[in-house]
C-alpha cells in the first residue's frame, strides 16, 4: 500500500513537470505572455503563434517578434530569464523583465515605462492543460489559460485597471499644464479573451508555382534518346 502511494505521487509529479515545460522556460510552446504582461520567455525557435491578439514569432532561442512587440531573453545562471523588450500592443514602449519558477508557481517580476510602471504575475498549473495566470499592475487581474488542442491555446481573464495616459499627438507642447503629472485614480473593468494557434514553420512546405511545377513535371518525363552511331 506504501508502494502504491509512492508510485502514485510519483506519476503525479511526473505529470506535473510535463506540463510545467509547456508553460516555462526558453522553449515555450504557446503565448509568451500572461493576460496583459509580458514575461521573459521566448516563443520556441521557427515557432509562430497566430489567433486573437496574436501573431508573433520565435526567430532563435533567445528572441522573438510579432504583434507583442519584440523580446530579447538572457537565462541566468540560477534557472531565471532576464528579458528586455519593446511591447507594441500598448505603444512602443520599453520593459525589462525577470521570471522563474518556485515550488508556488512561475514568477514574474518587470518595470515598464508604460502602461504599467511596476507589474508581477504569477502562472500555475491547476490541472492538466489548465494554468491560473494572476497580475499585478496599474490594477489586478486574473483569468485562465486552457490548452484545448495539440496546438491551441484558449485565455479568459479579467479585472481593474488604471491607466496614466496621454495622446500625444493632440498635445499643445507651449501650456504648461501638460508638463505636470498627476496618476489617475478611476479604476476601470476590462476582459480579456484570446485565442492562440501555435505551429512549427520550419515543418511548412509552400506550394510550388504553375511554370516550376510543370518544368519539373517535364524534366521527369523527358528522357534522352540514345545517341546515334
């Protein structure tokens, strides 16, 4: 019975640490952020994910572009990436990153110039291809990433947030006025729902052109003739 038990958790962790390479490390496979906030790993090489509020790329083991933005990742000596990159959905701007996995979760931690100064996110597994993701920003978030096929990925998050924004493209440089700061405090409700297909482009063939199909279609039916004596 104490045999049992222990082949029981066993397999148990075995399980867990499946699943924990999907959602960790350099060679993720799948999104590469949380809800809102980036983390510091990196789309998995010749790996692109496209859907709903995604389509980016991993070109190699420490860098990826897309519609996120793009993202340059360093692994530390102690199992953490360090990443730096320049998001692209909230404007370009700059963020640096740190994440690494404890026995409650893997961890992010990151400052950003905007929309969120200071921000911290937490993924953990809950069940087999189902991850809790929670954030910390200009607000709170916290919704659920479920892998609903091979290559599919499903996210349903929500929560508060305040954002300090200003659009300057309508800003009158000579008032005063617009040089002063003072951070909002209206707090406002948003959802987030985002679906992600992941695949391998290096595994893709694209088809052949009419005149290159059918030159090579003739070069395996002509045969040369025997010369003549």
């Amino acid at each position: 019975m104490i045999c049992g038990g222990k082949m029981k958790k066993t397999a148990i962790a075995a399980m867990i640490l499946m699943l924990a390479v999907v959602c960790s490390g350099k060679d993720r496979i799948g999104p590469s952020w949380l809800l809102t906030i980036p983390t510091a790993d990196i789309i998995q090489k010749d790996r692109m994910n496209i859907g709903l509020l995604h389509l980016d790329l991993g070109i190699t083991p420490n860098l990826e572009a897309g519609l996120h933005g793009i993202k340059y990742s360093f692994p530390q000596q102690d199992g953490s990436e360090l990443g730096f990159g320049v998001s692209l959905l909230t404007g370009l701007y700059p963020y640096a990153v740190l994440t690494q996995d404890y026995k409650f979760g893997r961890l992010t931690l990151g400052v950003s110039a905007f929309p969120y100064f200071v921000f911290a996110g937490l993924e953990q597994v809950v069940a087999e291809n189902m991850w809790l993701m929670a954030e910390i920003h200009n607000g709170v978030s916290v919704g659920v990433r479920t892998k609903i096929g091979p290559d599919w990925f499903f996210d349903l998050g929500g929560g508060v947030s305040t954002y300090a924004y200003r659009n300057l493209f309508f800003v009158d440089y000579g008032a005063p006025a617009n040089y002063s700061f003072s951070f909002p405090t209206n707090f406002t409700g948003f959802l987030v729902v985002s679906v992600c297909y992941t695949f391998d482009i290096s595994q893709v063939t694209l088809p052949q052109t009419g005149g290159k199909a059918k030159a090579k279609a003739s070069e395996k039916t002509i045969t040369p003739e025997p010369a003549k004596r």
